[in-house]
C-alpha cells in the first residue's frame, strides 16, 4: 500500500471540499478531479484499498455536477480576481498536481514562475496588510525552491536518457553520453509490466520502456562504481585531450590478504617493460594463470582467443581500446585503457590505467602471457577484477565471463549420473558445433577428495579450457589446459597412459606422450567417459548470431512482490507471452533469464536461486501445477538460466513464460531475452479485468458453508471473470460457481475450480452471461473454522454481496 500518495490524493480532495464551500468552483472542479484520478489509479494499481472506489466516484460526480451547473453558480457567486493570497495558494496547488506527472513538468515550472511573478507585483502594493505581504514572500521562497527542484530533475533525466535513449536493443552505440550521473539507488517500485509494440522481426528495433531504463540505470552502479554504456565514438573520443599520465580515479583495486603480503609496489607498464605492446599474438598457449582465483575467467579468454585465430573473427581484440586504423589494440603511453563488457543488460564501458601490483622480484602479480612486455591478457584481466569488485575476486563460471566479454548464450550442461541429457547426444552435440565454431566449451570440477585430486592430476572446483575435441577409432577425446599452465590429468589418455595410446591415435592427434611428458604445461588429452566421472558441469556458450530474431525485457521484481515461495500460486510473479510463428519445418527459441549483478556478494554469498518455468498456454498462471508446464527448470544461483525449446508446431504457437524463484528474499533486477531462428514475439501476459473487489470471511465451524451472491451488469454474455481464494495453508479450498439467473436467458453450467488445494485457489472464466450467480466457498473438511480472503476480476461492474444462511 502506497500510504503516502493515498495521503496525498485526500488532502487534494479536502482542498476542493475547502474551495466548495469557498464558492470558488473552478478551483474545486480541478482538485475534485485530480483527487479522484489520482485515487483511482491507487486502487487499480492496488496501492490503496478497494474501499477507495467510493472516495473516487464521490469526487468525478461532484467534479461534474459543478461543471455542468457552473454558469449558474458562477452568476449567483461571481469569482474574484482580487485576493491575491487566494491565487497564489490555488497556484501552488496546481503545480503540484502538476509535478507529479512526467509530462507536465514544464507545466508545473511555468505555474511556480507566475507565483513568483504574482507575489512580487503584489509586494510593491503598500496597501496590502504586513500578514499578507509576508505569506507572499513565503509562498514566492516556496515556488522558488519548486523551481530548482524542477531544473534539478529535469537534468537528471536528462542524463539518464543520454545514458540509456530508446534505441534497438543491444544497441547502445550511438548515444550521447557527456554526463555521468551519480549512482542510483535499487528502484523500490513492485514489478510493473511495460507495454509497447513489436515491429517484425528480425530488424530488432524493440524500443526500452521508461521502466526499462530505470532497471539499465539503477544497476549500472556496480560494486559502488559506476558503467556507462559503451559508444561507438568513446573509441576514439575517450582518448582526446588527455594531458599526461592518466591514472583511475576510483584508485587501485582491492588485493586479498595473501596478495597484499607479497605486494612490494604498484608499478606502470613502462616501469616494467621497455617495450612494452599490446599485443604479439592472439595465443591462448601463452596464457597463464597466477595468484589471482580466476580460473574461469582466464579459462575464458583462453578459448575465446582459440576461437579468434582459428576462426579470424576479433573476439577478443575487438573489445580493448585504443585501436589503430586496422582495429587491432595499441599500446597508450598515457597508461589508459577502455574496454567493452557486455554486463547488466547492455554492453557498457570500463577504463582502467596501467598500474599494476608488483612483488619484491619486480614481477607482476597478476595473469600475463609467455611474452616479455605483452599486455592484453593482464589488462583484459584487471579491467574484468575491477568490475567485479578486485584482484580478491572469489570466482564466478565461465558461463558469466563469456558472457561478458562476448554477449554469447551461456548453457551449463551437468555430468552427474541424475542429469537428463543424453551424453552420447551432448558429445555428439559439442564435437559437431565445436568445428563449426558456434560455440566455447570449459569445463569444471567440483569438490574432490585430496586424495583423488592426488591420483587424477585435477584440481576441485577449478575451471579447465577446452582447445580440440577429436573422435579417433572410436575414442571420444578432448583437449584440455590447466589455465595454471601446470598440473594436468593422470587417467586414460593423459602423458603417463601407456595403455590406452596407439600408434594411429597419436599419428592422428599429433601427439607424442613421452615428447609431453618432458615438460608439464598444464595441455592434455582425456577421454569422454572420465570428463563425466571426474568433472561436475560443461560450460557452453553459443554464438547469439546463430539465432536471426531476438527480443529482449528488463524488469524488477520487488521482494514484496508475491509470496516468498511460489509452491502454491505464481500469480503474482512476472509472466509473459511468448508468441512463436513457425514457417519451417522446425525451429529453436532459447530464453535466457539474467540476473542483473551489483555488488560481490552476489558471486561470494549467492543465496538468489531463479529459474523459469514454461507452459504452452500463452494466458496467465495461477497454480503452479494448473497446467503441467512444458519446462520447469531447476532453481541456481548462478545469475543465468537458460531454457531451450525446440518449436515443431506450424503456425502460431503461445508459451507463458514465468520468472520464478527459491525463497525470494531481495528486490531483483533482471533481464529477459529471447533467441530464435524464426519470428517471435514477446510481452507481458495481458489481463482483460477493469473492475476488481476484495471480500474477507471466515468459516464458521458449522456443516454451511459461506455463499456469496455476485451480481454482473452488462449487455455481454462474454464476461470475462477470475476468481481468487486464499486461506491458512491447513484448509484444502475450492471454489464454486452456479448460475442463479441470466439477463437474457442464457445458460451457464455449474464451474467449480477444481481438486481441492491447500491455502489457495482459483477460478478462471470466459464468456460468462450477465446475470446473478452463487458462489461456494468451501473446504474439503466440513466444520473448519478460519478467515478467507475471496477476490473477484471482471471485464464489467459487478455487485458482491454474503448470502445469510
């Protein structure tokens, strides 16, 4: 319940009762129906009682009762013009009413300018009493401060659209950005469903609502710094005019414990190297991991460099900045750097400098390659360690870092002995898509006795690139780094197998298991079979490209929003249609829901568990269960979920889609993104009900149960109504609807809502005859004793009334 704004809505309608009874009717007309709008929109977005609909109607009727008997009164009591309080004051009300809409704020401001106006001829009257003259000086002082208010909101939206305009989605190159505003607090408005229409795909031209922006804003703030969306023109602009060595201003970035006890200094790159160069080559070879705990992260750019020199596409070179003319990354010797992370729902802007720690040997403390003086690597590194928030970083996936500094769809396969994917398919499914380079494979190992991490040569919970996948006589092969550059695996297949490798294997691998077993640099073989024994998930990330239509939404979900646990009823989760129109034989759509990240903690106590749940129905769920969804994925508390269909039906096929989580214990913000190979179309779940009313009641404890009487006014037979019962959990409920009486005769059979559940139910009805009807509120237990609450939508006005038995 908004108390505040309901507050605000009654001293509104006190103020037009007070100009009533002043006979000052134009000024009471306006409040009259400012207040009775402004209530209106409480109830219907049930942040007032229902009970305010009578307020409401109080306000319109009168509002137009005095507008169509104006002239009347008008002659009977003429207005005055000359109490200048009496204007002023009615002035300053206006402009408040004003201020509150976001499209009259200009509005607002010229009002407040005319107050000021108005007390400052009126002070050069020496007639008027010193009471007056002083009320007017106040009231001028107010409007003044109303008036910077007002310049001072207007330049705050005004950098939030430069920040965050209505362009296509996963677009943001061509803003404006010259103003940074301060970060953001988390919005504390429960989820709201922006509308808008969809262009056809695949132009992709979907435009971010106001609501949108507010979510891309508020967790642009992350790890108290703030990223702003990338440009096309920061690629050049961002290093215009610099005067000198830059250095960070939000200072160098945190260290652990252990880091810090072997941190001698911070040292530039031209302390530290003579010729120092961004690049030599695009190897992932060289890559090596050292005291910071990022496995995933340099197993990432360690596939994601692989992917740049076989393919030729600048996966990874494409996102560090400066660039030459060719766009290949140039050494600054002004030690300042710009990278391009795709992070909270947009690709956004990272600048670091060149410092880096440094230990008493004059090495850096941080990852680096095999050659002397090159950079990428630690830099990419220190850009990813700032964001999510320092070199003591507790880790995250590689699932998350490819997809930050690729935007590529991030999969996570299990390997447990529960899971339900066919290994032989999911190999068969890897080894294919691998050589066609849509896809970054790693892999993770989950916690390991010590003793088995001493017999296999792994590492628990530690995050290996995956560089070849083979097939060989049979054999199912990957070819696996350490990012350690050390330490590799002992089983079947590795350096020390004298067994399994065979003279066509080794010809066809080009390997040699005593030429590797000279040097360990962290590279090795091992076979399907023991990938799933010892490892406990593959990460994949997909191509985006592969998929020609796209749609995206961001959200927030308040934690007040809907019960903590959604066992018995997801009504009040955020749901959506999903349209799919099928003009092939088959098609893939793949919905990927984002936890937007903001502070460490997120990675380092994750306790957000959110999945999604889908069912072939296209209209808005109630129960859970109520119909069988078609997928209802596990809850993680990774920030990414990924849901795959696969769409086989000809024509127009509607999903609802449901945001879902385990134990809902924050406000969340979150984006929704949708990845086809034919047209989609995505938005909030619609509802057709204007008139809602809310009943409590109890049973009593006898064998009768209560009956509530509903009326239905309208000329339709095709009245559309939802019914909704809750209750303790203890009592099994149920719903039942009988016609008592249609106004046109027409019949309607007995609707009940179903098997009796725990707590909660509902009753969902189309093409309802106008008419009376009985409604059965029962439990399954006769003599329960207890409250209920019964709420009742309808798409026409309705009378709800208890029936005395």
């Amino acid at each position: 319940m908004d108390e505040k704004a309901t507050q605000s809505a009654f001293e509104l309608s006190q103020k037009a009762v007070y100009y009533d009874q002043g006979k000052k009717y134009e000024e009471a007309i306006f409040c009259y129906t400012e207040a009775g709008n402004q209530l209106l929109r409480l109830v219907q977005e049930k942040k007032c009682l229902p009970i305010f609909r009578k307020n409401v109607m109080e306000c319109i009727n009168r509002a137009e009762f005095l507008k169509s008997n104006i002239q009347n009164l008008q002659q009977q009591y003429p207005p005055t013009t000359d109490d200048i309080a009496h204007n002023v004051e009615y002035l300053m009300v206006k402009a408040a009413v004003f201020q509150n809409y976001e499209n009259q704020v200009d509005e607002a401001r010229q009002v407040y300018e005319n107050v000021v106006e108005q007390c400052l001829g009126a002070s050069r009257n020496r007639t008027l009493p010193q009471e007056t003259l002083k009320r007017l000086r106040s009231t001028a002082e107010n409007a003044l401060k109303c008036i910077e208010d007002l310049v001072a909101l207007k330049k705050k939206v005004t950098e939030v659209e430069l920040l965050f305009p209505e362009v296509p989605v996963d677009d943001l190159s061509n803003l404006n950005f010259n103003n940074q505003p301060s970060p953001s607090t988390p919005s504390n408005q429960p989820f709201k469903s922006p509308t808008r229409n969809f262009p056809p795909s695949p132009s992709n031209s979907q435009k971010f609502t106001k609501e949108e922006l507010a979510v891309l804003f508020t967790t642009s703030n992350i790890n108290n710094k703030l990223y702003v969306p990338f440009h096309n023109y920061d690629k050049v602009n961002e290093f215009k005019g610099q005067q000198g060595k830059f250095t960070d201003p939000e200072g160098k970035i945190s260290l652990t414990q252990k880091q810090r006890m072997k941190l001698k200094c911070w040292k530039r790159v031209s302390e530290l190297f003579e010729n120092p160069t961004i690049i030599f080559s695009i190897d992932c070879h060289t890559i090596k991991q050292t005291v910071i705990s990022d496995c995933s992260f340099i197993s990432s750019l360690s596939i994601a460099a692989l992917y740049e020199k076989r393919f030729k596409k600048q996966l990874v070179t494409s996102i560090i900045f400066p660039q030459d003319a060719n766009g290949k990354p140039i050494y600054n010797p002004a030690g300042k750097y710009m990278f391009k992370f795709h992070l909270n729902g947009a690709w956004r802007k990272v600048l670091i400098d060149d410092y880096f720690p440094v230990d008493e040997n004059n090495r850096m403390m941080c990852s680096q390659t095999e050659n002397k003086g090159e950079l990428w690597v630690s830099l990419l590194e220190k850009a990813y360690m700032k964001v999510m928030g320092g070199y003591d970083f507790p880790g995250s996936n590689s699932n998350i870092d490819l997809n930050a500094l690729t935007g590529w769809i991030p999969e996570r396969i299990e390997l447990s002995d529960t899971s339900k994917a066919d290994p032989d398919e999911v190999f068969r499914k890897l080894f294919d898509r691998f050589h066609r380079g849509d896809c970054l494979i790693t892999l993770a190992t989950g916690k390991m006795t010590e003793d088995m991490q001493k017999r296999s040569g792994l590492v628990e919970t530690h995050a290996y690139a995956v560089i070849d996948i083979r097939c060989v006589e049979t054999k199912r092969l990957l070819k696996v780094k350490n990012p350690w550059t050390h330490s590799r695996w002992k089983g079947n297949f590795s350096d020390k197998d004298k067994v399994n490798w065979t003279a066509k294997m080794k010809n066809a691998l080009a390997f040699d298991p005593e030429v590797a077993a000279e040097k360990d640099d962290g590279i090795f073989w091992i076979d399907y079979e023991s990938v799933r024994h010892f490892f406990d998930v593959i990460y994949v990330n997909w191509n985006a490209d592969l998929f020609p239509f796209k749609s995206v939404y961001h959200a927030t979900w308040t934690q007040d929003t809907g019960p903590i646990r959604d066992v018995y009823t997801v009504g009040e989760n955020p749901q959506y249609t999903l349209t799919v129109n099928l003009n092939q034989k088959a098609a893939a759509v793949w919905i990927l829901l984002t936890r937007h990240i903001t502070a460490i903690d997120d990675f380092a106590v994750n306790k957000e568990f959110i999945t999604l749940i889908v069912y072939e129905t296209g209209q808005k769920i109630y129960i859970p269960s109520n119909p069988q969804p078609i997928s209802d994925g596990v809850r993680i508390n990774s920030p990414l979920y990924l849901c795959q269909l696969s769409n086989k039906k000809p024509g127009i096929t509607k999903y609802t889609l449901v945001v879902a989580q385990y134990e809902k214990t924050n406000t969340i913000n979150y984006s929704l993104r949708v990845f086809s190979t034919t047209d989609v179309k995505l938005e909030p779940v619609q509802l057709p009900y204007s008139i809602s009313k809310t009943t409590r009641g109890n049973w009593d404890g006898s064998d009768k149960y209560p009956i509530m009487k509903l009326t239905l006014h309208s000329k339709s037979d095709e009245i559309a109504l939802f019914m909704e019962l809750k209750a303790p959990k203890q009592f099994c409920v149920a719903l039942e609807m009988k016609q008592n009486s249609s106004d046109r005769t027409v019949f309607l059979e007995t609707k009940s809502s179903g098997a009796y559940r725990p707590g909660y139910t509902v009753l969902t009805l189309e093409k309802v005859p106008a008419g009376k009807y009985y409604v059965k509120i029962s439990t399954y237990t006769a003599g329960d004793k207890g409250p209920f609450i019964l709420r009742i939508d309808s798409t026409c006005k309705f009378d709800l009334e208890p029936i005395k038995l």
